[in-house]
C-alpha cells in the first residue's frame, strides 16, 4: 500500500525535474544565441579536373578557419560535414603543373559555399594544386593460382586468361612503375575437369589509377592421364669424320603421362633423343643424353638413363 509521504513527494520531485528543465533550456538559449567564435574543418573537393590532367597525392585534403556567428549557425555547421569544391579548370591554364590560389580566393570560395559572413585565421595563405598527366597504357595480367587436380588428371595446355592484359590509366609517375597486375589468389582443389571462373584484378594502392576491366575470366582444361614407357635409340651429332662408336645403351627408356585419348597415337618418330660428341666426357667416356623433341601435351617426362658410355672404333 502507497504512504501518505509517498503521494506528497512525487509531486515535488515532478515540479523540481520540470523547473531544472526549464531552466536548462533558458541556459541552452541564452547561451547560443550570443555570437561567439569557433574553428571549423572542412574538406576539399576538387571537381572538374581536364580529362588529360589528375591532382597528385602531395595535394591538401582539408583547410581549418575561426569563424565568428551566431551560436546556434556554429553549433550547426560543428555538427555537419562540410566540403569545399575547388572548381580546377575555372584556374587552369594550357601547360599549367602547379595552379595557385591566393588567400583572397579561398576566403571567398569559403564565404559563398559554406554561407559564412566573417572567417579569419584559414590555414593555407594560399592553395597550391600539383597536377600531373594523365598517362595510360596496356600491361599483362598476372594470375596468382594454387590449383591441384585429382589423382590421374593433370592440366591440359596452358590456363587461358581473357583478356590476358588490361588498360590502365593514372599520373604518369605511377603508371612508370607498374609492369604488370595481379589477380585475387585463385584456390581449387581436386580439379577433374574444365572450368571458367571470373577473378577480381587487385587494384593499385593509389586510387587515382584506373583500371579497365577490373575482373578477368580464366578457363583451366584437364584431363585424365595415364603412365606411359617407350624406348627410344640414340643418335649422336657432331661425330668427327671417320670415327666410329659403340653406345652402351644404344637406346633410352622413357617414362611419362600422356591423356587418356593420346595414348594408342604416339610412335618412336615422335620423339628424338641425341647425344652430343663434342660435349663428351673424356674422362669416363660417355655423353650425357638429351631429349630435343616430344610431343607438348605430354606430363613428367623422364629419361630412365642419364648417360651414355661410348667405345671408340678406328
């Protein structure tokens, strides 16, 4: 059950809240409607920049002022983000690198835009844009990968990226640099048959350069594969006239992967091992084989013999 005091204290308590509120409010209105003085940030927006022409990085971002006004329009522009548009081709002249705007001009950019009356204290004396050119050109395309393929499969030809290059474009300084762009890191595993996937390009840190197309897709072929063994005889080159060898071996086994499909096509015709007589060890006697010609799509290709002993007839 309620009290007797409780019913009379309420009452006070209500009346004193709404006479504190009163009064702060008086305070607030008392207090902002005085002219006062306060210093305000606002950044800068550079528009209309000639097509041929981009601000370098070194530009300033942002000015600070002391502005004097009424409380209430301070408390106003304190609390809302305010930006200054610097209209560049309105103070560009042909050929121009560094355009120069006296304090004159950035007080009245800031006076007109930011619907001030009485500014002082800015922080730049003057405003100086760098420009730079704006250069582009046509670079390769990089593609970052960590792919595996299934037990049996392999890849099949080279990952075809489309387009293979991209154009960029950006201040000349930073476009020198840049020989090439990566992708995102493309990740699959166990890949058993073709697949195209649409990658992101990683763009460059300065966001001034452009680039055109941002994504590249890439098509990856694979195929089942199985072992193969051939033997193939050894032909030597660059034999002195007159001289006679006998090779021991004669011919070389060997081993890889060719596709599925490929496999009842190949003969010894295509492929050529040859050792070379004017490469020859001395000392030992023998020659160190090699393969100069095989078919492209083959994978692991090994020779089971490394070299080649040899007897000399005269």
């Amino acid at each position: 059950m309620v009290s007797e005091n409780t019913k009379n204290k309420n009452p006070k308590i209500k009346s004193f809240l709404f006479f504190l509120l009163l009064a702060t409010l008086f305070w607030f209105l008392t207090k902002f409607s005085r002219d006062s003085e306060a210093t305000l940030t606002t950044t800068l927006d550079y528009i209309n920049i000639p097509d041929s022409l981009v601000l370098t990085n070194d530009n300033v971002k942002e000015i600070t002022f002391d502005v004097s006004g009424n409380g209430f329009q301070l408390l106003s522009h304190k609390l809302r983000k305010t930006s200054l548009k610097i209209d560049v081709s309105a103070y560009y002249k042909e050929e121009d690198s560094i355009i120069v705007l006296p304090l004159q001009d950035i007080q009245k950019l800031i006076l007109k835009q930011l619907n001030l009356s009485d500014i002082k204290n800015i922080s730049e004396t003057e405003l100086m844009l760098h420009l730079d050119k704006n250069a582009s050109k046509r670079i390769p395309i990089s593609l970052q990968s960590h792919i595996s393929f299934k037990d049996g499969y392999f890849q099949k030809g080279k990952i075809k990226i489309m387009p293979d290059s991209v154009d960029i474009s950006g201040p000349s300084e930073e476009i020198d640099t840049i020989t090439f762009i990566p992708t995102q890191l493309f990740k699959r595993k166990d890949v058993s048959k073709g697949l195209t996937e649409t990658i992101n390009l990683i763009k460059p840190q300065n966001k001034k350069v452009v680039l055109n197309p941002k994504s590249v897709s890439i098509r990856i072929e694979a195929e089942e594969f199985s072992q193969m063994t051939m033997e193939i005889p050894v032909e030597v080159i660059n034999l002195t006239e007159g001289t006679e060898l006998k090779l021991f071996p004669e011919s070389i086994e060997i081993t890889f992967d060719v596709s599925i499909k490929d496999f009842g096509n190949l003969t010894i015709d295509d492929f050529k091992i040859i050792c070379d007589f004017s490469e020859r060890i001395e000392e030992g006697s023998f020659m160190i084989p090699k393969l100069i010609k095989h078919p492209e799509n083959l994978q692991h290709l090994e020779l089971e013999t490394k070299k080649v002993e040899f007897l000399i007839f005269k």
